[in-house]
C-alpha cells in the first residue's frame, strides 16, 4: 500500500482555511492546516510525501520569508505559494525561491487540484520535470525576437501598456505578440506562462 500523501495547508483566514479544509478532503486528501508560517515550522514534517500551500501574503512570517526558511533547512515537500490578483512579480519572487507553482486568487478548486497533483509528480521524478524544461526551452527558442521582448515583460508582472512604451510600439501590437506568445508557449493563462519561464530560467539573469 503506497504511503498517502499529506497536504499542508497555512492561512491565517478561518473561513479560508475551513474552505480548503473542506475542498481537499473532498478530493480524497489527507488535510493538516495552521494559521499562520510559525504553527507550520513548530510541527515542521521531515519525511514523507504531500505538499504545502501557503498564501503569500501573512501576517507574521510572510510567504516568501517561509520558502527562504524552508529552503535553508532543505525542506524536501513542494510549495504552492497563493497569490492576490495581479502580484505577478510577488509569484515570480516565489518561484526563484523555491516554490514548486502558483495560483491567483481567485482560482477555480480544479486549479488547486490539478497544481497539487502536478507539483507532487514533478517532485517525485526528477527526469519527468527535466523532459518538461527541455520542452519548455525548446518553445522560448522558437518565439521572435519581439515575442520574446514581450514574454519578458509580461513575467515581469508589466502590463501591455507598459510593455508597449518600453518596446516604442501600440498597445494593440503587444496584444498581438502577446496572444502568438501564449500559443506558442501552450499556456492556458498568464499564471501558467510565468510559471514556464521561471521553471525553465527565463529569462537569463
């Protein structure tokens, strides 16, 4: 009988933390939750499988400072971080510390589903996720110069009109480059992109 994966879910919102709660143990999960980044770290997990969710923005401890934390230690478990509507760069920030996907609130229960499944499998097979980067890698190689101006800036949390005056084009332009940039990535959304291109270190520091 395979070992059953715990999720640990941290939110300092009752009412949050209760819809999780509720959601995931629906879904047939093993739930632990804590109301705050310290309550997680007193009863810190040092074995097993599962993952952590965690909002990126609480009081105390935020987000970012528990995947700093949790990347000191060498926590082994996959973090999803949640962040708040348009913190593309707060997200970005996540990820280059650590944290194994992100969603935008509000997000659809099938989305927090999916990421968990996903996360827990890519952390479980290290060439799985190295096939997915060299795909990844292999689709950033094919976009234009300009796409890839674009896509730069939109993992970058810029809006179009921003990225329009850095470029010197028209907005609509970077609507167009933008919808060729999502195809040719094959992502869903603005979330799934950015999580491509951090995953696969794009772009070069």
């Amino acid at each position: 009988m395979s070992e059953q994966a715990i999720i640990h879910a941290i939110d300092d919102d009752d009412a949050a933390r209760d819809s999780l709660r509720f959601l995931l143990e629906t879904a047939g999960q093993e739930v632990r939750t804590y109301e705050n980044a310290a309550a997680f770290l007193a009863q810190l997990p040092v074995h097993g499988i599962g993952c952590v969710i965690t909002d990126v923005r609480m009081p105390g401890m935020t987000g970012i400072e528990l995947l700093k934390t949790l990347k000191a230690r060498s926590f082994p478990l996959p973090v999803i971080v949640i962040t708040g509507h348009g913190d593309i760069p707060l997200a970005v920030e996540a990820m280059r510390e650590g944290a194994a996907d992100f969603l935008e609130k509000p997000y659809e229960d099938v989305a927090l589903l999916e990421s968990i499944r996903r996360s827990i499998s890519a952390a479980g097979s290290a060439a799985g996720a190295d096939d997915a980067i060299a795909d990844t890698r292999r689709r950033i190689a094919g976009l234009s110069g300009r796409e890839s101006e674009v896509m730069a800036g939109l993992v970058a949390g810029k809006s179009n009109k921003v990225i329009a005056i850095d470029l010197d084009i028209s907005p609509r332009t970077v609507e167009i480059y933008r919808a060729n940039v999502m195809s040719k990535m094959g992502a869903d959304s603005l979330p799934a992109l950015v999580r491509m291109a951090i995953t696969a270190g794009f772009p070069e520091s």
